[in-house]
C-alpha cells in the first residue's frame, strides 16, 4: 500500500487553495487535487501532522510562509490555515468486520475508547483519556468514544445486530473517506446506511491516483 501526504492551504472562504512544492513556495491548486511531480510528497506522519493547523501568511516571494499553529480559540478567526491531505497510490483495503469484532472484544469496560479505521485500513482503538485524536492522522474513519459494555467488550462483542450495523457504518464512512481523502471522518447515522453489498462494490470500484 502506497501513500503520502500533501500540505495544502486554504481560504477562510474556502474558495482558494494553495500547495506546498519541493522547493518550499506555493502553488495555487483545487484543493485535495491530485499530486504533481514537483508538490511535496510526506511520507511520515509526525511530520505531516505538523502542518496540521498552521496558520498561513502571504509572501510575495513564496506565495505562503508559515506561521504559528491554531489557538484553541482561534477556530473562528478568518486566516489561512494548513491542512494533511492523503493522496493514495495504490488501491485500498477494505476494513474486515472480523477483525473489527475481534478488537471490540479485547476493550476493557469502563475506559472511554475511540475506535476507528487507520490509513491502512486496519480496524483500532485508543484511550481518549491519555491519546490525541485531534490533527491525529492516524484516524481515516472514527466512531464515537465509548466505555459501557453496551458498545465495547466482550458482551457487545456478541451481539450479532450490534457489531453487523457498526461494521456498515464504518464501510460507509470509508467510502467516504476513499472519495474525499478527508480524515477522522464520523460514522454515519444508522438510518443514512446503503446497503452493505452497494457499499462494498463502490469500495471495490474505487481507482486511486
């Protein structure tokens, strides 16, 4: 499985995009657009989760120079901002309920967990209360956090019901995450589900770049 991340800047508006090069300037693109020659391919994660967040700032020269990261209250301010856009290169996995099932059963009750769907398509889970999963780009797909044995455990485990609508809302949310190459994507409402063989044939009929 081969993938990579751009840095791709966008406007408050969202009307316009701008991508890191290999020789550190700009290009204006459509945002999430597919790869050229000369953009920046990251390959490691630590370093793409960097730019995750960072606040842009005009540059004659090179079009965009970074700046600081976003504040915790800077979510509403009008600025440019960097973003980690996955660009694969290969055809992807499709996550496997087995696996799925085989994870919820090992979560220990009472721990609020996030389990989710990785890049590589690899059903996960992590402890909200010592993990990060903001700018976490680890998290293609996610759930929400849970702790009762309702949803996490050996005993939701079991539920057949339980288990087969939870793996249809994360193939779903993978379609989803394939066609838009967004990150920590939700799962969706039960009621929005297709069906799953429609789900799995579009998964299938997915080309990468």
């Amino acid at each position: 499985m081969k993938l990579c991340f751009s840095v791709d800047a966008l406007s408050p508006a969202g009307d316009k995009a701008w991508r890191l090069q290999n020789n550190d300037t700009w290009r204006a693109i459509q945002y999430a657009e597919a790869l050229q020659k000369d953009d920046a391919h990251i390959e490691k994660i630590n370093v793409a989760e960097s730019w995750v967040t960072r606040r842009m700032q005009n540059d004659k020269d090179r079009g965009l120079i970074a700046k600081e990261k976003m504040g915790m209250f800077d979510f509403l301010s009008r600025a440019i901002y960097a973003h980690a856009v996955l660009h694969r290169l290969s055809d992807a996995p499709i996550p496997q309920q087995s696996q799925m099932i085989e994870l919820i059963s090992t979560l220990t009750v009472g721990t609020a967990w996030l389990v989710y769907v990785n890049t590589a398509g690899q059903f996960t889970a992590l402890d909200s209360n010592t993990q990060k999963i903001i700018g976490n780009l680890n998290i293609a797909v996610r759930g929400e956090i849970a702790s009762s044995e309702g949803y996490i455990g050996v005993v939701a485990s079991q539920n057949e019901r339980l288990m087969d609508v939870t793996y249809r809302q994360f193939l779903e949310a993978w379609l989803e995450h394939l066609k838009t190459s967004n990150m920590s994507i939700f799962v969706p409402d039960v009621e929005k589900l297709n069906e799953k063989e429609e789900v799995l044939e579009k998964i299938q009929q997915w080309r990468h770049e």
